[in-house]
C-alpha cells in the first residue's frame, strides 16, 4: 500500500477532543501534491495518525455552512 502524504496547509480550530487526547479538527491540508482542501477528521496527539474524515471544497464547505445556519436558525 502506497503512503499517503499530507501537509497541514493551516489549522483552523479544534471541534473536540476525546480522553485519550485524539482531536477533531478543522483543517486546510494538501493531499499528495494537489491543491489544498478544508478537512474534518481526528487526529492523534502526535498528529502522525488520523482517523476517518471527510474532504472538502471551499464551495462545499460554504454550502453545508449554508445548510447548518438554515438548520439552527
């Protein structure tokens, strides 16, 4: 299996964090060489690790912005 390489472009805040120290983050990350993307997922203490997460446009992550002011309003 091939590695997967990353760079944290810009963190942008903590969500939450477990117990065991693992974070839930908002970050701008450049995924193997390509233009950077917002990202949400858990990162581990060292911030070597991480967990499953969900990859966003600058236009998807304005859309679901819109979504959730509509949904809490």
């Amino acid at each position: 299996m091939s590695d997967i390489k990353f760079e944290i472009v810009q963190k942008i805040g903590v969500l939450s964090e477990s117990a065991t120290g693992w974070k839930k983050e908002l970050n701008l990350i450049r995924w193997n060489d390509r233009d950077a993307k917002y990202d949400l997922r858990d990162w581990a203490p060292d911030g070597e690790k991480m967990g499953k997460g969900v990859t966003l446009s600058k236009a998807e992550l304005t859309a679901l912005r819109d979504l959730l002011n509509e949904f809490l309003a």
